[in-house]
C-alpha cells in the first residue's frame, strides 16, 4: 500500500505510549482511511441528490462521474446513506 501525501493530525498521550506504538497506530489509521476512500466504497454508501433535475442518482456509473468532478453544480450534493 503506497503512502499517500496527507496530513494527518494525531493525539497521543505520549507518556503511556511507544513511539513504536504510535507508528503502528498511525499505519492502521492510514490502511482505514485508504479502505474508507476507495471508490468502490464511497460508491456504495453514497448517492446524487440533483435539485436541478429533481433526480437522485443511485447508478454506479453515474455516481463515478459525479465523485470524480472538481466542482459540483449548484444544488447537486452528495448525500451519505449511512
């Protein structure tokens, strides 16, 4: 698994623990995070709601192109169905 650039801000309480404690609570930070943000996964568990439209778009293949834009319009969000 390749190590993305991010910046992540970790609270430890360095008293109780090892550096090496901390690494490897960082390292599986970091593999949750890359299954969370996988795209398969946000798929799944987000759909388009399109007031333009008055639509809500559940179809992976459009969802796809919707997540991978920059910008979204006016009134289109991406809605969490968790």
């Amino acid at each position: 698994m390749n190590n993305p650039n991010r910046d992540l801000l970790v609270l430890f309480n360095q008293e109780l623990m090892t550096p090496q404690a901390i690494e490897h609570e960082v390292e599986l930070l970091h593999e949750l995070l890359y299954t969370v943000e996988y795209i398969e996964n946000l798929i799944i568990a987000h759909e388009v709601i399109d007031l333009n439209k008055y639509k809500v778009i559940n179809r992976s293949h459009q969802l796809r192109l919707v997540i991978r834009q920059q910008k979204l319009k006016p009134f289109v969000f991406l809605n969490c169905k968790n």
